[in-house]
C-alpha cells in the first residue's frame, strides 16, 4: 500500500472519527433543547433528531455539488444513507432480546415509513426519466425538486397531526430530565458539535473522490456504501442509545424521518447543482439503491403491522432477515459496478 493511499484511507477514518464523537453530541443536546423548550417528544424524534442526524448527508451533498463536482458522490449519499438507515433496524432488533422490536412501537411509523416510500420512488422515477431524456426542468433545476419540497411538507403536516390526535405522555417530567444541564450550555455544545459535522461534512466528498481514484472504484460505488455509512453513523449511534434507554419509538422515527429528510436533500442538493437537473448528471445505477430502499421500506411496513415475534436462530425476526438480505443484495450490485 502506497502512502498516498494510506494517508487517504486515514483521512476516510479522521471523518468517521469525527461524525462518530459529535453526532451524538449534537443529538443528545439537541434533544435537551426540545426538553428545555417543551417540545413535543415526537416532534423530537422524526423532525428534531432526524434533521440533527442527517446534517452530514446535508453538507455532505452540498460540498459535492458546489466544490468537488461530484453529483454521484452526492446522490449515492442520499440513496445509499437511506439503506442503511434501513438496515440499522436489523441492530436494534438484535439488541431488544425480549422480543421483536416492531412489537413494541406504535404502527403510527408506517405514516413516515410510506411518506418515504413515496418520496423514493419520485426520485427514483425521475432519475428513470432523465435517463431516458424524458425529464422535466427549469432554471436548471429539476422538475422533481419542488415536488419533493411539497410531498415532505405534506408528510411532517401528516405525521404531526396523527401525532397530535394519539399524543402519549412522556413518562419523564421536564423538570427532571437533563435537570443538570442548562439551556445555555445545551446551545454551545450543540452549535460546536453542529459546526464540527458541517467541517466534516465538507471535507467528506474530496476525500471520497480522492479515495474513488486511487482504488480504482466508480464515485457511485464510494458514494452509496463508504461516504453513506460515514454519514448514517449518527442515526446508528443515536438509535441504539435510545433503544438502551427504552425510547424505541424515538429510534424508529429518527430512522424513517431521516430517510423522509435525505430525499428533501436530494432536492436542496439540486438547487445548489448548477450544471442542470442533478439526477440528469449521474450514473443510472442509482435505481438499484432507490428500488432497494423502497423493498426495505415495505418491509418495516409489514413489521408494523403484523408485529412478528417469532426469532430465527434466536437471533432476529425474519423482517430483519429480509433487510439484511436487501442490504447484501444492493451492496454486491453496487460493488459489482464499482469494481468495473
């Protein structure tokens, strides 16, 4: 191994190291404010800590339109985050030993996972569309883009008031919880972890490039699986802490409303693109992460509503089985294309 690719495989770790300490920083701080400010608990989960733990895939994004000219580092982030914000299901699963874990959080998940379907699947048919020269744009942006912009508003409008309608109490009081940390403090420790995952989401995609050219690997390939797992690691993080401490329901609306916040992404990141409609600009094999996705996403769908219990080889339930199946399958694709 060269030192030229030893020195970018350690700037690839310096990255993980990095989102890794202040995602859950950002998250935990971000969650005292909600606490300090009365916020709504389910608020909290799918828009608070989702937004929170998908700023990587934000700065991320724009960093790879805006400086690094790499639209597929970009697009693989987005599609490639919402996978794996898929499969980190299959770990929280492992962790609930008692039973399974789409047993015991309220089927009102299945409103965010099927607003994410259908945010998906509009990228997804888009980027089909561009493909074949039949997309729609103006002023350089896409036709999809405010369509996506519409749809999420619609989705948190939806979510918020069956939220509303079925509020569950939280079993903590706002005067004991975080009781020894001070709003004041709160705000620092958010805004300097905030500033060091805006730093690192930044950096992200020239080392991904750098790291693309030297191993010989498309930008697809580095997008979807390297730079996605580097900018998810928040959402694993922060949903296995909230599993540990009971709040599994906090863990489920991270993880769908990040996915419903990674396509909103995908339009910001469009607007920042200005060579023309992004999806228009980058590789089709994209399709396979976004169709993955949406098998995943139907999935946890039927886990909701069918609430297996049963385990196989005493390890997880056969939803968890599935996705973990899906993961292998979009990774030896992508692998397969990226390798060429």
């Amino acid at each position: 191994m060269t030192l030229a690719v030893l020195g970018i495989w350690l700037a690839f770790a310096a990255c993980l190291a990095l989102v890794g300490v202040a995602g859950p920083v950002l998250s935990r701080n971000g969650d005292v404010l909600a606490v300090k400010l009365n916020l709504s608990g389910s608020w909290v989960g799918l828009i608070l800590v989702a937004s929170i733990t998908s700023l990587p895939e934000l700065t991320t994004g724009i960093s790879a339109v805006s400086f690094a000219n790499a639209p597929d580092t970009a697009v693989g982030d987005i599609f490639g985050s919402c996978v794996f914000n898929l499969a980190i299901l299959i770990v929280l699963d492992f962790m609930l030993r008692e039973e399974s874990v789409y047993r015991r959080v309220r089927q009102g998940h299945i409103l965010s996972a099927a607003f994410g379907i259908m945010l998906i699947g509009l990228a997804a048919l888009s980027l089909v569309l561009h493909g074949q020269g039949m997309g729609f744009s103006a002023f350089g942006i896409g036709g999809y883009t405010p369509i996506m912009f519409l749809l999420y508003a619609l989705g948190v409008r939806a979510v918020f008031t069956y939220e509303k309608a079925n509020q569950e109490q939280r079993v903590e009081t706002v005067e004991s919880l975080y009781s020894d940390i001070s709003l004041a403090q709160a705000i620092r420790s958010y805004a300097i972890a905030g500033a060091l995952i805006v730093a690192t989401g930044t950096a992200l995609p020239f080392v991904a490039v750098k790291l693309a050219a030297l191993m010989g690997w498309q930008q697809t390939f580095v997008g979807t699986l390297f730079v996605a797992a580097v900018t998810s690691l928040p959402e694993l993080i922060v949903s296995a802490v909230a599993v540990r401490i009971g709040a599994v329901d906090m863990a489920i609306a991270n993880l769908l409303g990040s996915n419903m916040f990674n396509i909103l992404i995908l339009g910001i990141d469009d607007l920042f693109y200005r060579q023309g409609p992004i999806l228009s600009h980058v590789s089709p094999i994209h399709i396979i992460s976004a169709l993955s996705c949406m098998v995943m996403s139907g999935l946890v769908i039927a886990g909701l509503l069918y609430r297996p219990q049963g385990r196989l080889f005493r390890t997880v339930g056969w939803i968890s089985f599935g996705l973990f199946t899906m993961y292998l399958l979009n990774s030896y694709v992508l692998y397969l294309h990226g390798a060429r």
